[in-house]
C-alpha cells in the first residue's frame, strides 16, 4: 500500500519552492501526494493562487480559510486558532502517513501542533536557521521540536538543529530546495519578461519584496520607498507583501506609490516562473524577503537586504545590508549595482528534491517517537 504523504501550502512563494518535490511524490510508485493548501493561497486579496497549483496538474484535497481581513497581531493569533481547528478536521479525513512543511510561517506551526497532537510525523525542511527581525524564528525553531525528520539547507543548520536536542541521524543538510528550480527551470527571455508585466524594455528594472518586520519597531516601508523616489529611470517591480500583522498596511503604501509613479508596478503575485525570471533580468533585487539571500545570488543578481527581518541568516557575498533609513538604502543600492565579483553560493548543488525522495524511500517506518539528543 502506497504511504499518504500530505504536504502543506500557504503562500505562492512556498509552492514555488515545494513544486519540483511535489512532482517527485506524485511521480514515486511508493508514495500518495496529498495536498492541503490553507492562507493566502485561497485568498483573492493575493491572488488566489490555489489555481496555479491546479493548472500546474495537481489535486487539491483539502482547501483551510484561515485569513481575517485584520492587519493586526490579534487577527494573526485568531488565524492561527482558525488553522488548528481546520488542520485537525482536514488531517482527520486525509490520514496521511507523513506530512512535508517548509520554513516557519504562522499557519505551519498551526499545522504542526495540529500532527503532533494527531501523532502524525513531521518532515521539516529548512529548518536551523535564524532571522532575528521577525517571530518566524521561534515558530522555525519550534516546528523543528515537533518535527521527526529534517532537511537542511547548509551544514551549520544542520548543527544547529542537532543543537537542538535532534539526533543526528534525522537531520539531513541537503540543500536549499529553491536552488532547484533555478537549476532545471527554462526562464522567460527579457523581452517577454518585459512584454507580460507591461515593463518599459528600454528601463532597467528593480525587483522588490518587502515584508514586515514583526519583531521590529517599525515596518520602515515609506523609507524604502522614499529611496526609490530616485529612480525614475527604472521599472520598479513589487510584489506584495505576506499576511503577517502589516502586511496590508505595506501592500497599501506600495499601492499609493504605484499610483503616483508610472514607472512602479505592484502584482499579487508573479509565479515561480516570472519572479524567478524577474530576479535573473533585474539590475539589483532590493526589500527583506529570504529568496534575496537563497535563490537570487544562484541567478547572479545581487540583493539590498533592507532592516532585521533576516539578520542571522547566512548571507553569500552579492548580499548588501541596510539599515532602514533612506539615504542609507540609496547608498546601499548603489553599492549594489556595482557588485562585480564572483557570486557565492552556499546553498547546494540543487539536488534537493531527489536527496529528499531518497531519504524518505529509506524509512523503514514513519513514527513521531524520538528521544532528546545531549551534546
């Protein structure tokens, strides 16, 4: 009997991630793809892109509404008590042997309270690693006590989750799961690139992504917009910002800002496709998202990391630091442009979804009992 693996989705650039793995499951003669999508997917405020994963040939099984219309730390946590209750009715009629969860999002840890009280294993991927700017840190860190098994980005996040109490016999450094993608994915020509998103081909053309800081004092947009004033030379391509508390106070700044200059475009949400082509073609990748640390330097693109939503996690050499201040952020991007060097990548050879299949054929059995491993 083929072993129910459920992998659990909530945001465009989550499935974005998660897709060549999801093909591999759905390909593998010993495993049953279940997929459960929750959050902003199957909102139309971003995009409603559940439908991306239908057209991309896969079956939804379970749909959770989780998201309010509040922009509030109070409307995050009711959100989360939503997805437990959703998580526990959906795994209930799934009965998954496994579920697969990706990073650190509010709606995961939901997910994964729900599977370790239904004494469902866990697979964690990407776990060990550290963003001090943003409570995601403490929700990585604790889905990674709640998780069985673990896959890596890099050897020193692999330690630090053995660091952890995890034995290291089920943790596994293989790689960042993004970088596959860049590696086996035909990207979009610049010219069509350009033509799609409605982009002046004769500009060059800044990517921005910019979430908020929620452990920070302040969302620091309207200094990042206000650096980007300068550039009236340039497309400014945004994509909007995630459902954490702020997110929707930042997607209406940029809203504004787009209505004021032509040159600045805003999208729900650009597909793994477009937005990893949109990363290859653009001058400098500029906001706090983790793919301007992870993915974009693979394209050879350098990123202006902007505030402390990512500071602890490693960073190649094509990343340029920014505190939130507009004459700071100018500097920074400037900086940036010139970056010449040889770009680092420290995030695997792009294997990742093969490394993971191959791991998990080699389980002899799919349990969530594990003791606390002491250094």
């Amino acid at each position: 009997m083929k072993r129910k693996i459920c992998v659990i989705t909530g945001t465009r650039a989550e499935y974005g991630l998660l897709f060549p793995l999801l093909k591999k499951i759905q390909q593998d003669e010993l495993f049953q793809l279940q997929i459960l999508t929750t959050g902003m997917h199957l909102s139309p405020e971003f995009g409603s892109t559940y439908k991306q994963i239908e057209y991309d040939g896969f079956t939804i099984n379970e749909k959770v509404e989780i998201l309010l219309s509040a922009d509030t730390a109070t409307g995050v946590v009711k959100s989360m008590g939503l997805a437990t209750i959703g998580f526990a009715d959906a795994l209930s009629r799934l009965q998954p042997d496994l579920i697969i969860l990706l990073g650190d999002r509010f709606e995961m840890l939901a997910a994964a309270q729900a599977a370790l009280i239904m004494q469902i294993p866990i697979a964690h991927i990407h776990g060990g690693e550290c963003t001090f700017g943003a409570y995601d840190d403490a929700i990585r860190h604790s889905i990674t006590k709640m998780a069985t098994w673990h896959f890596t980005s890099t050897e020193s996040h692999r330690k630090r989750v053995i660091q952890l109490g995890e034995s290291p016999g089920r943790v596994f450094n293989v790689g960042a799961i993004g970088i596959e993608n860049i590696m086996n994915m035909k990207l979009m020509t610049k010219d069509k690139l350009f033509e799609q998103l409605q982009l002046d081909n004769q500009l060059p053309m800044f990517l921005i992504t910019y979430h908020p800081e929620t452990n920070g004092e302040t969302d620091g947009v309207f200094e990042l917009l206000e650096a980007l004033e300068n550039y009236s030379n340039v497309n400014l391509l945004f994509t909007k910002s995630n459902a954490d508390n702020g997110g929707r106070g930042i997607n209406e700044a940029i809203q504004q800002f787009t209505l004021q200059y032509r040159n600045a475009k805003l999208y729900d949400s650009l597909g793994q496709l477009k937005y990893l082509s949109a990363v290859k073609h653009a001058e400098v990748v500029i906001g706090n998202s983790s793919s301007g640390l992870i993915e974009v330097p693979y394209l050879a693109t350098p990123t202006v990391n902007c505030g402390m939503r990512q500071e602890g996690r490693e960073q190649p050499n094509s990343v340029f630091n920014t505190v939130l201040d507009t004459e700071k952020i100018y500097r920074t991007i400037e900086k940036a442009k010139k970056f010449n060097q040889e770009y680092d990548r420290i995030f695997g050879d792009g294997q990742v979804s093969e490394k993971i299949i191959t791991l998990l054929h080699g389980l002899t059995s799919f349990s969530i009992k594990k003791e606390f491993y002491d250094l």
